[in-house]
C-alpha cells in the first residue's frame, strides 16, 4: 500500500481507502439492497483492509449507510485509534443540523471522527452550508472545540467543490470520479486552488458498473495519475477486500477515446466526461442525464430510468426548442447535446418510463 499526505492536515492516508456502503445490513431508503454481512464478519472484513495497509475507512449517518457507522464503530475499538483515519458526513446543511448530526455520529462511532463532512452539497443548497450559520460555520465550531479533527464539503458538483478549495475553513474535499468520468478530475489537476485540501474521490467503481468492461486493475491504475490524497473503493465482501487493497497496483493511462471503445463493445455510449462545463440555461443538469444513460446500459435499469424520468421530459422539451446550445459552447469532448438528450427521451419512451 502506497500512502499520500491528506493536503496540509498532516494526516498521511492510505492511496486506497475503505468505503462502508457495502458492509451496512438491510436496506435504506436511499441505496438497494446490500451484502448485510453481521456485525462480527464486517468488523472482520475491516481488520483485513487494515491488515494491507487501509488506514482511511469513510462511512455516514444511519440514515444514509444503515448500521455503517456502528460497524466502523465497533472495528475502531479494535485497533489502535491513531492508526486509522475515519470520516463522517450527513446530509445537513444549517448550521444547528450538522451539529446535532456530528454529536450523534461521535456516540454512533465510540470515537470523534478525523474528518467530517457536509454531504451531498449541490447548487440548491450550497449558499446555506456556506454562509453564515451554515453547515460549514458548525463543523469550524466543532473543529475548534475538539469534536472533529477537520472540516470537509463532500459533492458531486465541480463548483462547488472549487468553492470549498477557496475557503479557508475547508480542510477536505471529496468529489467522485473514475477512468470515464474523469472531467471533474481533469479540471481540478490543473486548478491549483486545490493543492492545499485534501482529496478523496469515489465513484472509482462508478458504482461497479465499470467492473466487467474493466478489471479492478484497470479501474484503480487508471486513476492512480489523478492528485487525489484518498480513493474511495466500495467494500462488503471479503473477496472484494482482497481485490481492492492485496495488491499494489501500476499506474495506467486510458485515453478517453479507449474507454469509449470498450464501452462500445456491449453499447454506444454518450461520450461525455462529466467535466461540468454544459451549463443550460434552463437549469438542466445535463451531464447527469448523461451519466445515467450510460449507467442504464451498463446494468442499472431501473434505478436510472427512475433517475432520469423525474426531469427528462421537460429537459428535452426544452433543448428541442432552444436555439442558442450555449451548453456546447465549452463542452471538452464536443459533445452534439440535443442529439443525446433526444437519444435519452426515446430510451426512456421505448422503456415504459414516460407516461
């Protein structure tokens, strides 16, 4: 196991992280159904992570990994606490919220969290989690008190992210990315607001549905050049541990145009990086529609269609009658966006989806 320096926290973590998503029992109303191992065979599956050389184990609030945050709970008192980094988040945003969540998630854990992050902040909600009494103030409250080791903003969203790089009370970041959604990476690799935060991304697996049409080698190698502190692999099985930390992995570089091809193999996908750039007038998320028509034809049927059919209509309604395309004006990889997005509403049309 290769280690990184997690930005200016001084904490040195390991180059591949533990995500707990896997390992939480039952279901929740935001994930399917996972590997419910019982708490003594999680608590195991952590320990062999840790056995490797995984010091960086990431979980949630109950509400959003299940039993998760128990579990890694439960394993933390089995080791050495100053050999392990764990982070927390919830997916709060005013400033009271956080704080009763981070209060909870030390009870849940037996431990303080190392990190803790805002969860799944976007554009709707980002002006309360960073301003004044937001979630973000809270986590600096908490951090000056002890509770937290440092303060994160975990989002799926470009700038958002470059909004958390230039405020100092930020220590962390985490954002997702893997060898196909690799624009947001891209961006900030040349961004050098982001040298002094930490970087954890996940999504290297792009859910596991990148697994198949490439090997675990492929997908971890072929993020290793990205200048991320942490990778996120999810983990519920022992087997999955062994494939994601046993080994050390080589650095590899897939052109863009090489995973299209093998993509290609089994689907014609939309070729589209999810670097952020097209940005509609009428406040579609475009390159998320993009990102699950491509998760549909990758083994997630259902769930993406019902991800899709919430604004697919009105998005194409939209597009069909728009004459400006501003969204292509800075598109990286040149993508033709009304011709996918009509490729997107007849999918969906020949699925069932629409009514």
């Amino acid at each position: 196991m290769r280690y990184r320096m997690l930005g200016e926290t001084g904490l040195r973590v390991s180059e591949l992280g533990f995500g707990t998503i896997p390992i939480l029992s039952g279901s929740v109303p935001v994930l399917p159904q996972f590997f419910s191992p019982d708490t003594d065979t999680a608590i195991a599956i952590l320990r062999k992570a840790f056995d490797h050389g995984c010091n960086f184990f990431d979980t949630a609030i109950p509400e959003e990994y299940g039993d998760a945050e128990y579990k890694l709970g439960q394993f933390a008192k089995s080791v050495d606490r100053k050999s392990i980094v764990i982070s927390d988040k919830a997916r709060f945003y005013s400033g009271g919220s956080i704080y009763r969540e981070v209060i909870r998630s030390i009870e849940n854990l037996g431990t303080e969290p190392d990190i803790y992050f805002v969860h799944q902040v976007d554009n709707d909600n980002a002006d309360e989690v960073f301003g004044q009494g937001g979630a973000l103030d809270a986590l600096y409250d908490l951090k000056r008190e002890g509770r937290i080791g440092f303060t994160g903003i975990a989002s799926h969203y470009y700038d958002v992210l470059y909004r958390g790089a230039l405020d100092p009370r930020v220590d962390v970041l985490q954002g997702s990315g893997n060898i196909l959604e690799r624009g947001m990476l891209d961006r900030i690799s040349r961004e050098d607001s982001f040298r002094s935060k930490g970087l954890i991304i996940n999504k290297v697996y792009a859910a596991g549905l990148l697994i198949g049409p490439f090997s675990i080698a492929e997908l971890i190698g072929g993020v290793l050049e990205y200048p991320f502190s942490c990778a996120l692999l999810g983990v519920g099985t022992f087997e999955q541990e062994a494939d994601a930390f046993a080994s050390e992995y080589d650095v590899l570089h897939f052109s863009f145009e090489e995973v299209l091809d093998r993509l290609r193999e089994s689907f014609e996908p939309i070729g589209c990086s999810r670097c952020e750039k097209c940005v509609c007038p009428h406040g579609h998320d475009i390159s998320t529609h993009f990102r699950q028509f491509n998760y549909f034809n990758l083994g997630k049927e259902f769930w993406a269609a019902n991800k899709l059919s919430l604004d697919i209509e009105q998005t194409y309604r939209h597009c069909m009658e728009c004459t400006g395309h501003v969204c292509m004006r800075d598109c990286d990889k040149n993508v033709f966006v009304p011709e996918a997005i009509e490729r997107i509403y007849d999918l969906l049309k020949g699925f069932g989806a629409l009514k």
